[in-house]
C-alpha cells in the first residue's frame, strides 16, 4: 500500500512539471489506448456473443430431434415401407443408369465418382454430372426421364450457363441424388 502512494506520488509530481503541451499530448496518447483497449474488449465481447447465440440455436435444434426421436423413427420407418428396396440404386447402379439416362437423351455427360452418405438406415449417394455444348431440350429430356425414375433419383442441382462460342448451346452442371436401403437383400 505504501508502495503505491509512492508511485502516485511520484506520477502526480511528473505529471505537474511537465508543461502543458506535454500533459496534452500524453493525455491524448492515454485516451487513444483506452479507446484502441476499448473497442477490442467491445468486439471481443460481440464475438464471443455471436457464437454463444449460434451454438444456442444448434441446441435447441439438437435438444428438439433428441425429444423427438422415437417419432422421427417412426416416420422414417413408415416411410421406407413404401420404397421398393429392389429399385434403389447402390453406388455402381447408380452410374450406370445415369450414363444409361445420358445416352437416351442422345448426348454425352462427364461423370464424377458418386460421393456416399451413410447412416444406420441408408446410405444416399450424390453423382456430379456435366454437360457440354447440349441444346435446352436435351437438358429438359435428360430432366424429364431422371423426373420418371422418382423418389428413386432426384435432380437436387442444376447449373446452367450459355456457351460463349455458340449461344444456342448450353454448358451444365448437375447433382443427382438417390439413396440405397442398407438393410436390404438384392438378387
């Protein structure tokens, strides 16, 4: 305690024989860094609220599917009642088929390697596809047959954009989804 009188003490008498261009001047360095302190506290605080506000909503979220699971599972069991397990597609099939819709609309597509989703009921597989230099009816025949094959395959993303060389010819780029039921015998 004695100590710190002495350091104010000390503090006070520089403080005073400074003159007052100096005292401004100092005065004005202390207030920019409590005002540069100031605003990182601030945001810091804003921040740290940010994320505490989105993680609360992700646990509402999670606390709500939690208390309702058993309803949830009902459902889904339900649901995949109704599904032919003898037409959905695994992984393979499903690059087959879509080459196989490719070629009836009477062009040719670049296909990726299906990516796989997997969880206790079924695994769903995405196939990226993408069409060069097609007309609009092509894409809308190719649409239309993928259209036929539901819920089975699903068209969940279209990009499409006009050739710069030929405006009348499309570039596209699709998503296909299907999904595969895991407990399932297939001959």
């Amino acid at each position: 305690m004695n100590k710190a009188r002495h350091c104010l003490h000390i503090s006070k008498t520089l403080f005073l024989s400074i003159t007052l261009r100096e005292k401004a001047l100092m005065t004005a360095c202390l207030l920019v860094i409590l005002f540069v302190w100031a605003n990182r506290v601030i945001s810091t605080y804003n921040e740290q609220r940010t994320i505490n506000t989105a993680l609360n909503i992700q646990k509402a979220k999670h606390n709500f599917w939690i208390a309702n699971k058993d309803d949830i599972e009902n459902k889904l069991k339900d649901r995949l009642v109704i599904f032919d397990s003898q037409k959905t597609y695994t992984k393979d099939s499903l690059v087959g088929k879509v080459d196989t819709l490719v070629r009836q609309s009477g062009s040719q597509a670049s296909l990726n390697t299906p990516i796989t989703r997997e969880d206790e009921k079924l695994k769903m597989h995405t196939l990226r596809l993408t069409f060069r230099d097609v007309t609009l009816d092509t894409l809308i025949q190719f649409q239309q047959s993928i259209k036929k094959e539901a819920p089975y395959l699903s068209l969940s993303e279209l990009k499409i954009v006009a050739n710069k060389k030929n405006p009348t010819k499309l570039n596209a780029d699709l998503k296909i989804t299907s999904f595969e039921l895991i407990n399932r015998t297939r001959s």
